[in-house]
C-alpha cells in the first residue's frame, strides 16, 4: 500500500496536467466550452420526458427526476468507458518513449469524464429542489454509489483500453454493447413493464445504480444492505479483472501500439 502511494505521488504532476489536458481537449474551439457537459444532457432529457413522458409518465410519479436518474447514470457509464477505451492507444507516443505508468492514462481520461458527471450532477439537484423533493441527509448516501460506480468504470476502461490495444474491432462491438445496456436499463420506462420477468434486471449492474439514486432521491428509502454488497462486489470484481489484464499484458502493449 505505502508503494502505492509513494508512486501515486511521485506522478501526480503528471497526473494532474493529463487530467487538464483531456477535460481541456474536449470542449477546445467550443463557444460555451464546459457548459456542454451541462446542457448536452439537459437537451437530451428534454427531449426523452416530452417523448416518453406521456406514454410512462402517467403511472410514475415525478417521472422527470426518474427518467434524469437513469439517464444521468448510463451517460457517466457511457462516456467513461467509451473514452477509456482509447486511453491507450491515444498516448502510445508519450509512454512508447516515456517512462510512465500506463494506466495513468486511463486514470486521467475516467477522471476527466467523472468531472462532467459531477457538473451534470448540479443540474440534476437543481431538478430535485425544483420538484420540490425533500432534501435530506439520506443524500449523502449517494457518496456510496458514485464511489463504486467510478471503481467499475476503472475495471471497466482497464479491460477495454488492454482489449483495443490488440483488438481494434472492441470498438464496434462495444457500441451495440452500450445500446443493447441502455435499453436493458429501465431509464425511460419503468420496471414494472417486464412485469414477473423483472427479475431479469438483477443482471444489468447499471440497475442497481440507478435504482439506489431513485429510492433515495424520489422514495426517500436507502436500499438493503444486499444493494450495497452487490455492488461493491461488483465493482471490486470488475476493477480486479482489469488490474489482472494490465498486470499480465503489460509488456505487450509496446509491440502493438
């Protein structure tokens, strides 16, 4: 552990500068710059609570703060993974001549992603006071999802980003595999609609995700000690996978970028 750290520190300049470099990158040459990450997802939840609004929104009390929820949580997922996925191979040119950790890279890429979400994040509050949903300290509970959600985009973005580096086809499978995820999430529609199947959601880990922040934020409930287990397993199981892929491909990685 004191290894760890020791390393961490000895790179957080680094660190830091690719964490400002890929939030930076992203919105260059944009007249609103970072209010993108604001409004981007606000249109978008726009347009999805006046198309689906009256066909769900009649059984789902506050259907906007639950179709925000789902939808807040799925584009973290998406563009965390999506952007991790070529974390590598789109700084080959620093690593292949400089001697740095390799998964810095990735790091910094999920990090600037999770800044975005934590603005979108904002927005989604301001919703919630707006619907005049109770504020209460079950709030801080959602501190626990975000943690494990970011721990599972990290396992998550280790084996893509190791994947892409000798696969480069994982980029179009990936895409049907985000789409098929989304609508197997109940974002825009309720859980109910699959009726005894439900239990099929149990399966999709961004359920459970999504769930927690609607039972505490529309319920007011904070979920079983169940919800909390599986997903920290989860989590701890995904972000093992991927430190075990880097950790046996390492070497490897130089010979295909």
């Amino acid at each position: 552990m004191r290894q760890l750290i020791n390393k961490f520190k000895r790179y957080q300049f680094v660190f830091t500068e690719l964490v400002k470099r890929d939030f930076k990158a992203k919105y260059k040459r944009s007249v609103l710059g970072v209010l993108w990450s604001m409004l981007a997802p606000l249109f978008t939840l726009l347009i999805m609570n006046f198309m689906f609004g009256n066909f769900f929104g009649r059984t789902q009390e506050y259907y906007t703060i639950y179709l925000f929820s789902g939808w807040l949580i799925f584009q973290y997922y998406n563009d965390a993974t999506n952007g991790g996925m070529n974390a590598l191979m789109a700084n080959a040119y620093i690593f292949s001549k400089v001697k740095v950790p390799k998964y810095l890279f990735l790091f910094s890429r999920i990090t600037s992603s999770s800044i975005n979400f934590l603005l979108t994040l904002l927005i989604y509050f301001a919703f919630v006071i707006a619907y005049k949903l109770p504020i209460t300290w079950r709030f801080f509970t959602l501190i626990f999802p975000v943690i494990c959600m970011f721990i599972l985009i990290l396992g998550v973005g280790l084996i893509l980003s190791a994947l892409f580096v000798f696969f480069k086809d994982i980029q179009y499978l990936y895409t049907v595999f985000t789409t098929a995820i989304m609508y197997a999430t109940p974002i825009f529609y309720t859980t109910d609609i699959l009726g005894d199947k439900a239990w099929i959601f149990y399966f999709n880990p961004l359920y459970y995700y999504v769930t927690y922040f609607r039972s505490v934020v529309i319920d007011g409930i904070i979920p079983s000690l169940r919800f909390h287990v599986i997903m920290l397993l989860l989590s701890l199981l995904l972000f093992g996978i991927g430190c075990w892929m880097y950790k046996k491909y390492n070497y490897k990685f130089l010979y295909y970028v």
